[in-house]
C-alpha cells in the first residue's frame, strides 16, 4: 500500500466520522423541534421534554458534545489526509 492510499483511506474516516457527527447533530435538532417543551412554573420553573424515554438521553449537553467533537475530528482528518497527498516533495 502506497503512502497515498494510506491517506486516501484516513480522508475516508474522516469524511465518515463526520458524517456520523452531523447525523448525531440534526438527530438532536429534530428531537428539539419535534416534540413540545412543556414550561411548568409554580415557585421554580421546571421544562418536560414531550419525548420518549429514548430521545430524552439525547437531549442533553455531553450529547451534543460529543456530535461537535466527532465533526471537528473528522474535519480535521480531512485536512491531514488532503495536506498530505497535495504536499510538495
């Protein structure tokens, strides 16, 4: 395997990484727009998702995180890969 192929392959992962990133991203988005935020205020406001059980664990901030990182890493294999391979000797 040349070095280029090697290369060629980390933009692959990179482009998948990302990709998974941003399905990470708009999942959390529709969960967002999709179901109604309840705003229930007595002494203290409290908000209730209207979601399911499941899509409630993806309404959080580590969640969210962890999309933003995956497409920033992606990205940046990306860059690595393309810089390598256009580089001159």
């Amino acid at each position: 395997m040349t070095s280029s192929q090697k290369y060629r392959r980390i933009i692959k992962l990179g482009a998948i990484i990302s990709t998974v990133g941003v399905v990470m991203i708009i999942s959390f988005g529709l969960t967002l727009l999709l179901f109604p935020v309840t705003k229930i205020c007595d002494d203290k406001c409290n908000y209730i998702l209207g979601a399911p059980d499941l899509l409630k664990r993806i309404v959080n901030p580590l969640f969210l995180f962890v999309s933003l990182i995956l497409i920033s890493l992606g990205v940046f294999l990306i860059r690595i890969g393309n810089r390598q391979i256009y580089r001159k000797p």
